[in-house]
C-alpha cells in the first residue's frame, strides 16, 4: 500500500519515488499546495475505490498517513461487504 502511494505521489510531483518515504510530510517535505493536496486526494480515492472524508483531510499530513488511512478505509470496506 505505501508503495503504491509514493508512486502516485512520485508521478504528480515529478519527485524520484526513492526520495519519498513513509515519514515525508506533504507540506514540509515536499512542499505541496493545498491543490496539490487536494488532486493526490482525488487521485487516491479513484485509484483505491475509497472516498476521503473531508474532515479527515486535516489527519493527512505524511505518506504513511494516507497509506494507513487507505487501509483503514479498505479494511472498513471489507468488512462492510461481508
């Protein structure tokens, strides 16, 4: 899962994926917008069939949180299909 989400965030902001890891912060780190912010959000609810609430996007700070929230929200859907 945090592969696959350095990968997105390597190809939207033109970085090598050997650069990004779990602890980068989007803002600090990579220096991201809020738009840019806001698009890896839609970007990672598409490629993960998930929606991102948005009062959790303040919960959102470093890659390994949005992995971890994909895979609360996968795990979430999951269960729910059961």
């Amino acid at each position: 899962m945090l592969e696959r989400v350095i990968q997105i965030i390597s190809y939207q902001q033109g970085i090598d994926a050997d650069e990004i890891k779990g602890e980068t912060h989007l803002l600090r780190d990579l220096d991201m917008t809020s738009m840019e912010i806001m698009d890896l959000c839609c970007s990672i609810e598409e490629e993960f069939e998930i929606e991102i609430l948005d009062e959790d996007l303040y919960k959102i700070q470093t890659v390994k949180d949005i992995s971890d929230y994909v895979k609360d929200k996968s795990d979430d859907l999951f269960v729910s299909e059961k």
